[in-house]
C-alpha cells in the first residue's frame, strides 16, 4: 500500500547508517587537516574533550575515548630552561592556566609529527626538539611519546568517540512508523555542522535512491 512503499523509500534504519557514516567521514576529515583546524572548531567543538595528563618516562597514555589528535600544549618555564615540575594532573583546563601564570611559566604548544618527520628531528644536530619547540609521535595506537622526554606533563586537546545515533521507532499496523524517544540517541552536532551533513546525507540519499536528478539537484546547491 501507499504507507508501506513510503516507509521503505527511505526507512530509519538506512538514515541511520547514512547520518553515522557521514558523522565518522566529517570527524576523519577535519582531523587529517589539522593545518587548516582553525577553520573546523565550531564544526567540531562538540567533540573536543581538554584533559592534563601526565607522562612516565617520555611516554603519555591515550584517554580510552580518543580518536583523533586535535592539538596539544606543555608547561615550561618563561625562559625556556626547563619544564615546570609541579604536579598538574587531573586539573580542570583554568586550574592548569592558574596554575601555570601563578608558576611564572608558559605555554608551548606541542607538535605531532608523522615518524619520518620525528626521526630527522630527534636525530638532528641543530634542530632537536627543546622546551621551546617540543614534539611528540603516536606510537602503539595508543600512546603519545613526547620529547624533551622529561616534561612531566601535557594539556591534551583531542577528539572523542563520537556516539552512535540511533532513529529509534515503533511500527503500526498500516506499515507505518512513529518515533520512539526511549531507544533513540540524538546527533551530537550543532547547527555550525548543517551544511556539511546536509550535503553528505543528500549524496548517500541520491545513491541509494539512484536518483540521478536528486543527485545532480544536490551537487547545484553546494
């Protein structure tokens, strides 16, 4: 009947799919340009998490919820000659910056850098990573390994685990469907992330559907 080939035109669960994987496709994205991240923080602010974490011998555990590098930032004293050597974990991102001004200390962002791009610096004679220009590389999936290896701690930015969305939905008994807020689990997206989405749930719909002209419509509008 007319309910029942509306529903299957595109039903929650194949919207489902789509929006996940267009959410995984724009988080991947946003984090292989990091150069051009400055751009993206509104898009992904809802996924950014800020943790100061400490390090043992060179090497900082990964928090079980990342899964991309955003940018990160160490503590070292104001003319450079060392890090500063007070405790600073398990501190709120303000008490690390309080703690850090009261310290006569400052901030240096701290680089990741691919392995090729490591082993020239670690390795060179004149341009070894210092307190001024530390670096670091993953290492193991898990693990940032950090040089000057002795910093004791980082302020991590990175990007979480984003949650699976789900349509949940009770079907009638004329084939139709109405939604179900108990087994749903809403998009974590802001309105900053609109076009985006917009335009790769309207790609997928297009090749689901083999609509050609929905898919040209949809390339007129980006």
């Amino acid at each position: 009947n007319a309910s029942q080939e509306q529903n299957m035109a595109y039903s929650p669960k194949i919207f489902e799919a789509h929006f996940n994987a267009v959410t995984s496709y724009l988080i991947s994205t946003i984090a292989d340009n990091l150069e051009s991240k400055s751009s993206y923080n509104e898009i992904i602010e809802p996924f950014i998490v800020v943790k100061s974490l400490p390090l043992k011998g060179g090497y900082m555990e990964l928090p079980k919820d990342y899964r991309n590098f955003w940018e990160a930032g160490v503590s070292v004293k104001q003319d450079f000659s060392g890090n500063c050597n007070d405790d600073q974990s398990d501190l709120t991102e303000s008490e690390f910056k309080s703690n850090i001004k009261k310290s006569k200390c400052t901030s240096r962002p701290l680089i990741l850098l691919q392995q090729s791009e490591w082993d020239d610096r670690t390795t060179s004679s004149y341009k070894q990573p210092t307190y001024y220009d530390p670096c670091c590389r993953q290492v193991g999936g898990r693990k940032l390994q950090i040089c000057p290896y002795d910093i004791p701690n980082v302020e991590l930015r990175y990007i979480r685990n984003e949650k699976t969305v789900k349509f949940g939905y009770i079907m009638q008994p004329d084939d139709t469907y109405i939604f179900d807020e108990s087994t749903s689990q809403d998009s974590e997206w802001t309105n900053a992330a609109f076009k985006p989405l917009y335009e790769g749930i309207n790609t997928l719909y297009g090749i689901y559907t083999r609509d050609k002209e929905f898919r040209e419509w949809g390339i007129e509008l980006k």
